[in-house]
C-alpha cells in the first residue's frame, strides 16, 4: 500500500529506488518458503539481513517508535537466527526433499 509515498520515504534515506520491488520478492517469497520449509537456513540469511539493513537504513535515531521498531526487527532476526541453527524440522519440504533424494539414489552411465 502507498507504494509512491514509500519510494520517496526510501529515496529521502539515499537509496535507490530500484531496490523496494526486490524488497517485497524477498519479503513475500522468503516468508512463503519458511512457512513451507523450503530452502529454510539459506533464506533466514537473507531474512537476517534485510531487517537488520531495514534498521540501520531506516530508524538511525531514538525515539519511541524507532525502539519499538528495532525491537521488532530484532525478534525477527532471533527467529531467523533460530530456525537457521535448527533447520526447519521433519514436517517440512526441505526434510521430505531430503529424504527423497537419499532413498532415490540414480547411478548413471
């Protein structure tokens, strides 16, 4: 929502207005695949890094709502950080592709 009034809130930060459609890709797709459990660890970094980048860039001052904010962000990266040291679990399509592949061994010629 009010994608044109966040281009300008990015572009008064000095970055590039190119990056806010990779942001919502990353945002949308990364969290559909921890939901699903796919590619779990290698997309908690991204994760990690996109809210940490998002408030260093975004909320530099102190104030109520920028603590609430990095507070935020913070417990976001603590679940991230969570599920990269832990995997995503048996329910999950990483451990089904996991078994798939390991019971499904092709030799070829």
């Amino acid at each position: 929502m009010h994608y044109d009034e966040n281009i300008i809130l990015i572009r008064e930060h000095h970055v590039s207005g190119y990056f806010p459609p990779w942001v919502i890709l990353l945002a949308v797709a990364g969290s559909t695949a921890i939901t699903f459990g796919f590619l779990t660890r290698f997309t908690c970094v991204f994760m990690v890094a996109l809210s940490l980048s998002s408030g260093f860039l975004f909320y530099p001052g102190y104030s109520h709502v920028h603590l609430m904010v990095w507070l935020k962000n913070i417990s976001y990266c603590a679940g991230f950080l969570l599920l990269f040291i832990h995997g995503a679990g048996k329910w999950s399509l990483d451990n089904w592709l996991k078994i798939y592949f390991k019971n499904n061994k092709r030799i070829s010629i």
